[in-house]
C-alpha cells in the first residue's frame, strides 16, 4: 500500500489540532517539527486502520446503491 502523505498544507492543519489537544489534556507544549513528526507517526501506523475503514464503509455504500439499483431493474420487469 502506498504511505499516506499529506501535503503541506494539510499537515500544518494537522498539527495545529494536535497542539491544543497536547496542551489542554497533557500540558504539553508541542513545537512545529515534533508535531509534524507525530502526524507522520500517526499516518504510517495508525492511518492504515482509519483508511481501511474508509474502505469498508465505502464498499457497504456501494453494495447497498447496487442492492436498490438491482431492485428498481426488476420493478421494471413486464408480465409475460
């Protein structure tokens, strides 16, 4: 699987919600970089399991749009 990567953009908003989380609930003040670093933590080994998810929960969303697809299909059908 491909590493999940942010841009830069999205990684500064990432650590920016890491920030005040740290600092309210662990009194921690984190900096820039070893927030980044945690964000790239996070991604590599705990991304996975959310976007694994993602995945299932997409499939189930597609499963039940092809369950109502087939079901419509056969309302359409005509007595012989």
């Amino acid at each position: 699987m491909t590493p999940i990567k942010f841009s830069r953009e999205e990684l500064t908003a990432i650590a920016g919600k890491l920030r005040p989380y740290f600092r309210d609930e662990f009194e921690v003040e984190l900096r820039d970089l070893p927030a980044e670093m945690l964000v790239d933590f996070l991604a590599r080994e705990i991304g996975p399991f959310f976007y694994n998810r993602a995945l299932y929960d997409a499939q189930a969303v597609v499963a039940k749009k092809a369950e109502d697809i087939a079901e419509a299909i056969t309302g359409l059908e005509r007595a012989e």
